[in-house]
C-alpha cells in the first residue's frame, strides 16, 4: 500500500495521520500529563473498539472522553451506573404518547443511542444492567420494545471504574471485559503536570477551555476502514498470537486471553502504525499495544496475587 493518494482521491496513511494528529492537538488543550494515555485511546478508537478506563477520582477521565467527542463531531451520552440503574435506562423503553384523540406507544431511545457513551463507574451497576451494554457493544444493537433497533455509527462504548472503594460493587464478569479491546489505566500527573493543570482551571470562571471539531464521524469511519488495511508481516502476526497462546499456559496465570484478543492485538498494532505515519507494522508496535490489550483479559493466580504480580507483569515476562 502506498503512503500517498491515488488517481482516485482515496485517503493515505499520511493524510490520516495528520486529521488524528489535530484531534489529539486538541485534546492536549485540555489533558495534561496523559499523552500515553491519549494516544492509547486514540488506539482504541481507530480500532472501532471499546475501552475500560480505570484510574482514581480526580484524574480527568470524565473529561477525556467529553472532549474526545467534542474534537470529532460525535454524539456523546453519560449514563452515571448505580445500583439502581435498569436495563431500560440504558437501551430505551416504550412511552404513551397522545396522537390527537388517540394514544401510541412510541419508543424513546436510552442513552445508548449515541455514538459515544460514557459508562461512568461502570461496575456500581448490577450484573444485570452491565449486560444490557453486551449487545450494543459487541453487534452494534440492542432489542428493545420487541424490537432490534441499529445504533448509530461510530460508536464506542467508554466504561470507567475507579480502583479504591470496591464496597458496593459489582466487579465485571470475564465475558464482558473480554468485550473491551483494550483496559487504559490512568495514574496521577507529576508535579510539574499538576502545576499545570491547577494554572489551567483556576486562572477563569470557565470550567474547560474551548476546542475545535478538527474530523467528522464520516473521516473517522475512512480512517478506521484504512487501518484494516495496514500491512502486517506474516512473523509479526504469528508473535502477536504467540503472545496470545502464551498466556493460556503462563504459570502464574489461571486464566488467559481468548483469539479475540488475538485480533485486537494485530489491529491495535496496526492502528499505532498508522498514528506514526507508517505504512507497515513494527514489532514495537505489537509490544505497545500488548499491556493494554491483554491486562483485562488475564486472571493471575492466588500465589502471583499474594506475592504482588499483576497482569502486567506477568506480560512484560512474556514479551
């Protein structure tokens, strides 16, 4: 594939580099301190993906993902999960509406129905309720009022936890993690960063400085469809699997990550490729990617929990 357009106008990997670049200029306007973080969330986007954020109260993820929609002209909806929350808070229900002398049920759509949905702590909400995202994120969908209703495109599904307070939650079940093409983990800014954000947000009764929609959703589809079509060697394939396959025999691991994460592992490395201009993918591409495409996908065991051994870790041995 060549780095430039051809005698049809089609849109190159430079060109596509360029529109993600602005959009994570962007987005720089407003975070601070979290360009690994940024970029492994442009990552997922670029992958047509989903993502699990987790960090502490405070760090701005919230904010992340509103401006992420901001700076690409998408639809964004909150659902703030409590243990209270139902199914058809999220997907939609049916209401009684009055039609001149008659009366009809017309369905009103959830916040679901936007092309960017924030789950924000994600697991206050019951087992019941978080598998109400399963089908919009996994098919695109839901059914709901008897009916299968298409959601709209992009979409992307951004669920957020925090790691301290565990009283009263409901930890994600294995099969709707394996749902997230990648889990991004969000550690506080340095003092520096912190100084720079207090400067920021304090200096003006504004709450967020303003940023500019730099890609339509169509330009974001193009791009998404161009990264399926990065060439990836055929021994950097098989290391991506191998890496995958490894990990359901890893010693201290209990469980290991399904070909799923095979998939996005591959199109994960494809889409950093892109980000840097690349035509083909490195196998520093495959390695960048790895921690956070696999970390939820992996249950150490009781003896590498006891000892301190994260996921991590245990993948850093693998690589």
């Amino acid at each position: 594939m060549s780095d430039h357009t051809d005698g049809n106008g089609e849109l190159d990997i430079e060109t596509a580099q360029a529109q993600v670049q602005r959009v994570e200029r962007e987005i720089d306007e407003r975070i601070v301190g979290q360009d690994a973080v940024v970029r492994q969330l442009l990552v997922c986007l670029l992958t047509d993906g989903n993502a699990l954020l987790e960090g502490a109260p405070g760090l701005g993820k919230t904010l992340l993902i509103r401006t992420l929609a901001e700076t690409v002209d998408l639809s964004f909806s909150r659902i703030q999960n409590t243990p209270d929350l139902m199914p058809s808070d999220i997907t939609g229900t049916e209401v009684i509406r009055e039609s001149g002398d008659d009366r009809v049920f017309v369905f009103q759509e959830g916040p679901v129905f936007a092309n960017v949905v924030l789950a924000d702590e994600i697991n206050r909400a019951t087992p019941k309720t978080q598998a109400a995202l399963l089908e919009a994120m996994e098919e695109g969908q839901v059914t709901a009022g008897g009916e299968t209703r298409a959601l709209p495109e992009p979409f992307f599904v951004l669920a957020t936890q925090n790691p301290i307070d565990q009283e009263g939650t409901y930890p994600l079940p294995e099969a709707q993690r394996d749902r997230f093409t990648m889990k991004i983990t969000i550690e506080p800014p340095a003092l520096e960063e912190e100084l720079t954000i207090v400067d920021r947000y304090t200096g003006t009764i504004e709450s967020a400085p303003p940023v500019e929609t730099v890609m339509t959703g169509a330009e974001l589809r193009a791009i998404q469809t161009l990264v399926r079509q990065v060439p990836i060697a055929d021994d950097i394939t098989e290391r991506a699997v191998r890496l995958v396959a490894d990990t359901r025999s890893a010693d201290r691991l209990e469980y290991g990550a399904s070909p799923r994460a095979s998939m996005a592992l591959v199109v994960g490395a494809k889409a950093r490729a892109l980000l840097d201009g690349r035509a083909y993918v490195s196998e520093d591409d495959v390695e960048a990617v790895a921690r956070p495409v696999l970390r939820h996908r992996v249950v150490v065991d009781f003896r590498a929990e006891r000892d301190g051994v994260t996921p991590d870790d245990v993948i850093a041995e693998l690589l």
